[in-house]
C-alpha cells in the first residue's frame, strides 16, 4: 500500500500506531556534541546514548514492541529445559517458515558462527549477493572468503532499478566454475542487503538462485535478518506477488531454502535469533555446536521473554501495515533529500536512509574516510547518530594496505516504531544545513586502530579543525538554537 494520499499538500506516512509509553530525549547544545564526538574517538558507536537525540545507528534491537509482544513477555515460561515459550516460538517458526527444525542462539551473528564453523574450512568460498561484516569476519576465521555476486546495478548508489540486492545469474556461475563446488559450501543470500542500503532480492531472482545450486548440489542458505522489508518490497513491487499475502510470499521463499538463519534483533522485533531448517542432517550437524556457544537447546541464549516477544512479533511481521511502517517512513525521508539534490541512495530501501559520502563530500579522499567524516559531522549539526558503511568497515589487506569499499555510505537507521514524522523532519532540516555546509567537512585518520571489526572500538580524530569551524558556521547560522 503506498502512503496515505492527503486531501491538502503531498503523502505522508501514515502512522498504523499510537504512543502508549514514552522515552524523555536530551537535545544537548553544539558545544556539548563537539566535545561529546572527540570524547568519542568520532566513533559513533562509542557515543553515549545521553548525548544523542536521534539514535539512527542501527535498527537492531531498538524498534519499537507492540503491546501484545510486551504482554506476552509478562506469560513467558521460564525454565531451563522444556520451556513452554520454547515450545511457542519453535511451532510459531515451523507454521510461518514451513521448517521442521529450529537452533536457538543469542543473536544473528551467533547464528552465523555456527554455520562457519559446521561448513567452512580453509579454502571454503562462500557466493553471496553481498557480505555482511559479521558473516565476512566468521567465514574469514574458518579459512574461507566470500566471492560476492551482486548485479551491477546494485553498486550504483543511484538508480530506479526496484531490486539492488539480486544476484547475478552468470556471475554466480562464473564463481561455482572457477571455484569448483566442492570448495563451496554453501551459497547465501542476504534478504534487505543491509550494505548496500537495504536493498531487496525479488522473489523470481531468489528461484534462478535456486535453480543454479540444484544443478551443482549446492545449499541454499538465506539470512532473514532483513527479511520483513524485504517481503514488503516483493508485495509492492514484484507484479507477480500483488496478490499475494505476506504469509504466501514468505513460505515461498522459505520452500527455496536448505537452511534460514536470523537475527530477532531486526525480524521478530525482539532480541535473539536462530537457525532453521527442514534437513535432519543440517539440523544434527549444527545442534552439537548451540549447547557449547549458546546455551541449552530451548533457549540458546535468549531470555525466554525474548523469545515470547519474538514469537509474537514474527506472527505481526506477517501483517501488511506493521511491514510497511519502516519503508514509508525511509521512503519519506530519501524522497525529501533527493528532490533538495541531496545525495542519496534511491530508490529507498529498508533499513534507513543511506547518504552517499563520496558525492556529498568529495573533497575528502576514501583513506580518510568520508563516511566515517560524514557520520561525525552529522552529529555535530543535529546529535543525530548514524552509522560508517563505508571503507572504515572493511579489515586492510593482509600486506596493511586500506581495502576501499565499493560505496561510502552514512546509514541513518530507522528504528521500526520509534520515531516520529517531527524527528524525520528534523533529521531532514539537519542534513540540508549540513549539506550547504559540507565544503568545512573533513577527513579523519586512525589514532587507535583494532585489528579486527575496527569500525566497533576504533579511535580517530579530525585531518584538521574542521570540526571547529563548522560548528562555528552552526552557531552563525542558527544562533543559539540546539
Ligand atoms: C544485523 C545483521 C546480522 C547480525 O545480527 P546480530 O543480531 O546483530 O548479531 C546478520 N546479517 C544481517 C543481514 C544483519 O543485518
């Protein structure tokens, strides 16, 4: 369903919530936000959240419950083995997804620890539309690589194409034959490709995918973790699914999977994740494993109110206008941008709205990070959080040069629920200032660099004073206004 057409003026997205509990904000002043981002190594993720307005780092773990997931959380049957609410998520999981089997494990990334460690070995190459850091970091501890096999189209920040997060047919069989599939342990497909800005797979792509493995024996493993924007874009814009049902279009694509694993973080609007599956083997070859990294298998980390929360909030992502609340809300705020010519990944996917650093500041060079700049920047001029997805969330080369990533994104997560239209159009206000402001920005460098996943503890500081001037430049233009 598009957004709510409006009697005087253009759409909106229209809110299929109210507001039942409320969290106070803090606005803190430009002088505070200076010191707060080099306090911070102008590493966002090592802001504190008192200092922050808007927390548009991730969606993972921050959206919004329902009251119905809330309340269930209250019936939650805690106990270690045997658990009810275990009993409750796994049929929940079995009548959505059609799997028979189900791991639990703490997060998504604990999902995908056991599946390196059960699948990959030295040598192993693992196809996939596009890497996650957490997957790309797990398979590279077990000796394998990831050999992406995106479609061009999904590298071009700009674009109408609907799905940026297919897979190339020919590039997929250009790594199968060049690899061999023996050395191929798995092939995977990542629903909403989180790096690339939320872009979506559609289903027809997802069955050619299919049909490519089945004539070489390789398995099909899907992260789900973007799954519900990803079923909201294949009901809107696959002409083939207008007629289907959320619930018919996830089965669909759960039928073409060997193994689905997740993280509740984002699907489920709870905490936690898992592994499922139909295959009895997959199932006994990874079990062995939760007990060791999770816990006991009927709960694998969770709190067993996460996972009634989960079991609620799965059966709400089959529901239409729960789905399209992110996608509206992104859609908003990318389309507000992109018409002031702000640069931004179009069309808008899941997730967030992503800014494209390397044209909204190309006076700063990629080994000095310009969406890592971007980001501190941001928060200087609204103590608005985002999130680096650019060069600073790759790992340098064996020899310690800088591995440039293909795109230099500023993420700016949209939390399911959590925000209001005001706070979007602030954010927005925020971004066009910045923007008309964006010849002060800067590059940063390294003052404290961590080997791996360094965009996490990593410590940096500003080429220059830019960081000064430009919250000089706030000052003259909004005076003494936040
Ligand atoms: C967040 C995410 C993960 C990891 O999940 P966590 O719960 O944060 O560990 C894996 N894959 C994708 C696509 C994600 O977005």
């Amino acid at each position: 369903m598009p957004s709510v057409k409006m009697f005087t003026g253009v759409g909106i997205p229209l809110e299929m919530h109210k507001v039942r509990i409320v969290q106070k904000l803090r606005l803190i002043p430009i002088e505070d936000r200076l010191k707060a981002i080099a306090e911070a190594g102008n590493n966002t993720f090592l802001l504190q959240n008192r200092d922050v307005y808007l927390d548009m780092l991730t969606d993972s773990g921050v959206n919004a419950m329902s009251d119905h997931q809330l309340a269930s959380m209250i019936t939650a049957d805690d106990s270690y083995a045997g658990s009810e609410t275990f009993t409750r998520l796994a049929d929940k999981l079995t009548e959505i997804f059609g799997t028979k089997y189900f791991l639990p494990a703490h997060q998504g990334r604990a999902a995908e620890h056991i599946l390196a460690k059960t699948y990959v070995t030295e040598g192993s190459v693992v196809p996939t539309n596009f890497h996650f850091t957490t997957t790309k970091a797990l398979i590279t501890l077990y000796g394998g690589s990831v050999d992406e096999v995106l479609i061009d189209e999904g590298l071009k920040t700009t674009s109408t194409y609907p799905f940026k997060g297919n897979s190339d047919i020919a590039k997929l069989r250009t790594v199968i034959e060049k690899t061999g599939p023996k050395k191929i342990p798995f092939m995977r497909l990542e629903a909403g490709t989180n790096l690339v800005g939320g872009q979506p797979f559609s289903l027809e792509n997802m069955k050619e995918v299919r049909k490519v493995c089945d004539e070489y024996g390789i398995m099909l493993v899907l992260d789900a973790s973007l799954l519900q924007d990803n079923l909201y874009f294949i009901k809107i814009r696959e002409e083939s699914c207008k007629h289907k049902t959320i619930r018919e279009i996830t089965r669909e694509i759960a039928d073409l999977c060997d193994i689905i694993y997740f993280s509740a973080r984002k699907l489920g609007a709870a905490r936690g994740g898992g592994i499922i599956t139909n295959s009895e083997k997959a199932y006994r070859n990874m079990r062995v494993l939760v007990p060791l990294f999770e816990g006991f298998l009927t709960y694998g980390g969770m709190s067993v109110r996460e996972m009634e929360a989960m079991a609620v909030g799965l059966e709400e992502t089959m529901d239409e206008e729960v789905i399209n609340q992110g996608p509206q809300f992104i859609e908003y705020m990318v389309n507000e941008l992109d018409r002031k010519g702000i640069p931004v990944v179009t069309p808008a996917g899941g997730l967030g709205c992503h800014l494209n650093a390397r044209e909204f500041i190309p006076q700063v060079p990629q080994d000095q990070y310009p969406a890592g700049a971007l980001g501190a920047a941001m928060y200087i001029a609204g103590a608005v959080r985002g999130m680096e997805r650019g060069t600073l969330s790759e790992q340098r080369n064996p020899d310690g040069s800088e591995r440039l990533a293909e795109m230099e994104l500023l993420r700016l997560a949209m939390p399911r629920r959590v925000f209001t239209l005001s706070q979007v159009k602030y954010a927005i206000d925020r971004i066009t200032w910045l923007y008309e402001n964006r010849a002060l920005v800067g590059g940063l460098k390294f003052v404290e660099e961590p080997p791996v996943l360094r965009f996490f503890f990593g410590r940096l500081e500003p080429v220059s004073d830019w960081q000064t001037k430009l919250a000089a430049k706030f000052r003259a233009d909004l005076g003494d206004s936040l």
